[in-house]
C-alpha cells in the first residue's frame, strides 16, 4: 500500500518526527538529536501512539549510545544502563516502548565483549529492523483486517491508530485504508478523544488527507449512534494486551466496547505482536499513565474550567477480553481464547 504519511525517519545521526502536537494547522518536522530531547517529544506527545512510542524510545536510545561510544568502556556501559532506566520512565503503559528498548538492551548484553563501536552499529541495525518489521506489521494487519470489512459499512474508531501511531500505515486505519483503495464504499466515524482530541485533531486529518469519507461525533455521541442503527464494526488499536486479552487503550475505549457489545456490534482491536505483554496475566497489571490535569482544564491552550479545581487524568483504560470479538494482526485474527499461539 502506498505510505500516506511519514511519521518519523531516522537520519543517521539524528530522530526527524513529524510534531503531532501542532496537527492538524500545522504540519511541520522536527529533529531530535538527543535521548533527552526524544524522551520530552514522546511525554509531550510530539509522537505518540504505541508504535512510534517503541521505536522512537529505541532511536532514542541509540542517539544516547552514538554520543558516549568514544568513551572509555566501563563509561560506555554506565551510561547504557542510565539510558536504559531513562527512558522507559517516559511512559509506563505503552508496551511497544519496553519491547523495543529491551532488544537494544540484549544487543549491549549480549555483545559486551565486543567495543563500544561495535556494539553501536548492532544497535543501529537493530533499530533499522525494527522500523522494518512495524512497516510489515502495518501491512500485514490491513490484510488480514480488510477481510472483516464489507462494502457499505460503517465503522467507529477511537483515538488515533493509524499511520501517525506507526512507521507504516497504521493498526485500527491499517484495514480501512486498504478496503478503501480495494473500492469498498464505506464510512469511518471518528470519537473525538478528549481530552487531548487524537480523533478529532489526528484520525480526521490522517482520513481527510487519504480520501476517506468520515465523520467526527463526540465521544458521548457512540452509543446513540448505535442504537440508530448507524454503526456495523468498531476497531480500535491498543497500547499494551496481557495474556488473557485484557486490552489497555485510549481513555473511553472500554465506554465504546460495553456500547458495542449492549448492541451485538462487533468490537476488534488491531495491533502488532509487540504490543502483547504475555509476562502479565491480566488487564488489573497493566499500569496506566495519569496525565496532568491542564489537559482536561485547557483545550488549545485556553482554559475551559475554574481555576484550582481537582482533575482525575488517566490516560488509559482497560478494555476486558470478554468485550472483544478479536485482535486482528501481522499473524492473523485470533479471539482472546486463541492467544496462547501467540505466546514468544
């Protein structure tokens, strides 16, 4: 499938990421040449989504080991494992940041009699690989995912899951976007997201920018929506998927999963293996973000609310496993029972 938006590259020496913080009036890059500039870029949401979170924590990484290489063995090694704590502290739900991390942190291991330099270009390769894989990861889920859409539908998403998330062309939009070059007429309706609006400010113009019909509801608007008869399929995409099929996602997914079930209305969350923590049994060991509270009390900058008032922020929730219909991907679709053969 052709590649709709670039969401970060890696330039040899530095992180180029598309700013997602100043979508949609202003699409610009910018560079991160640092781990402590990508880590502030993955807090403030500069780049965000599961995905893009893991390989960027990961070129992160790499930026910190490229900068010490040339510095005397024990140093180079400290201040791998200074890194390391680093920037997993960024995020504490996102799997795809551990998963990536952790790579890199078995490639310094496991090649620590090797120099410095050496082990940096492993790194490198590594980081490479695993920008490769989410490209075919990406594709892989539209694949598989596009077989669950028939011409006509109409289909909800929350949040943002698509090429923005990724390297490649999405998780939740991965399946739209391929059914909608296949010629299947069908229309997306986007939640909004508060509190920081990915649906409203990401899904609507990743969609607008590939031609796509869609339309954008509040969040508080779904379940009437499906009583009307209007919605056929949800697909959302995920953060962090423990062994039972627990799903943690965007704050509000597991309001929509409960909708959807209420109205027999098939509910899927797509999302690459890497996403799939099977060192936790359920969804209760999941840790959620909480965010500050300005992004509740601020929309744009301008505040909505009294001053000095409590704000309950968390940043995700989880949806259980008895509330999805499947996981749609790179291996194929399986129901939350099925997931013992996805197991490393």
């Amino acid at each position: 499938m052709k590649q709709i938006i670039r969401t970060l590259e890696w330039k040899k020496n530095y992180l180029e990421i598309l700013d997602q913080s100043s979508l949609p009036a202003i699409e610009r890059y910018i560079n991160l040449r640092t781990i402590e500039e990508v880590y502030k870029a993955i807090k403030t949401l500069k780049i965000r989504g599961a995905p893009a979170i893991g390989l960027a924590a990961s070129f992160g990484l790499l930026l910190a080991a490229k900068k010490v290489y040339k510095k005397e063995r024990n140093e180079f090694f400290d201040t791998m494992k200074k890194s390391i704590k680093f920037i997993k502290g960024c995020r504490p739900t996102a799997f795809n940041l551990f998963y990536g991390v952790d790579r890199l942190q078995s490639i310094i291991e496991n090649n620590s009699m090797l120099t410095p330099s050496e082990i940096v270009a492993k790194m490198e390769d590594e980081c490479k690989k695993m920008f490769d894989e989410d490209l075919e990861s990406c594709s892989a889920i539209a694949k598989h995912g596009e077989k669950l859409i028939k011409n006509g539908m109409r289909i909800l998403t929350h949040c943002n899951a698509g090429a923005l998330a990724t390297s490649g062309i999405g998780t939740a939009l991965a399946p739209i976007y391929l059914a909608s070059e296949k010629g299947k007429d069908l229309t997306v309706f986007v939640d909004e997201t508060r509190p920081v609006l990915q649906g409203a400010r990401l899904t609507m113009w990743e969609l607008k920018k590939a031609g796509i019909k869609s339309i954008l509801i509040c969040d508080n608007m779904a379940g009437f929506l499906m009583k009307q008869g209007k919605i056929d399929l949800v697909i959302t995409g995920a953060d962090r998927i423990a062994r039972n099929g627990d799903t943690a996602n965007k704050i509000g997914t597991y309001s929509v999963a409960v909708l959807a079930k209420h109205h027999k209305i098939p509910f899927y969350v797509a999302a690459p293996f890497s996403t799939f923590d099977f060192s936790l049994s359920d969804g209760t060991r999941i840790p959620i973000e909480h965010r500050d509270g300005e992004e509740i009390e601020c929309i744009m900058g301008k505040r909505i609310t009294p001053t000095h008032i409590y704000v309950y922020n968390p940043a995700f929730d989880i949806t259980p496993f008895s509330l999805i219909a499947g996981f749609i991907t790179e291996k194929g679709i399986f129901s939350p029972s099925d997931l013992t053969k996805l197991k490393k």
